[in-house]
C-alpha cells in the first residue's frame, strides 16, 4: 500500500499535468507565433516554474501516462526515475504506486 505523501505527491504531477494539457489543447486550437509555455509536473505543489519544452517533445511524453516533464533537480527518486536527461528538462517515469495513480489520474 502506498503511503499518503505518495498518493497526494502523485495527484500533484497530475494536476500540473492537467494544467499542461490544457496549454497544449489552447495551442493546437488557436496557435501562436512562439512555442507553448509548459510548467514543470514535479511533485511539489509550490513549483510553478517554466520549462524549455516544445510542443513536439510534450506530445512524446504525454503518451505514456506515466511519464512526466520536470527541471533538473525536481526529480524525487522516491517516485520516479529518470528516463531522459536534455539541457534544460528532465523526462522521468513514475515507479510503484506513484506510476499506479499517474496512469489511473490519466485522462
């Protein structure tokens, strides 16, 4: 059984993941001259920092439901490992029960 901290870290990454998508839809809907600006989908409910990501590169990622964009030195080994390292972002995938509730928050 995951613990509660899990459980909450878990639906945290979801909802900036949530607020990810939406930035993607508004994107694919009425576009832009720049790219979309994504916010890091780190555990940590008080992170809104940016990240480098283009619209591409979020798409990638998005299709597994599991995985998740977050900056360098946001990564919580607890709950996720890294499956990507870039310059400016990491790709990590979420383990145990945190990846259980990621896929099941998924929509």
């Amino acid at each position: 059984m995951s613990s509660l901290w899990e459980q909450r870290a878990a639906r945290n990454e979801a909802l900036f993941r949530e607020v990810n998508e939406n930035i993607a839809e508004l994107e694919e809907r009425y576009g832009t001259s720049s790219e979309p600006v994504f916010v890091c989908e780190c555990a940590d409910d008080g992170c809104a920092e940016r990240l480098d990501v283009d619209a591409a590169t979020y798409k990638r990622v998005r299709e597994n439901s599991r995985r998740f964009l977050v900056l360098p030195g946001h990564v919580d080994s607890t709950l996720e490992k890294v499956v990507e390292e870039h310059p400016s972002f990491l790709i990590v995938e979420k383990t145990g029960a945190a990846g259980d509730v990621a896929a099941q928050a998924d929509v």
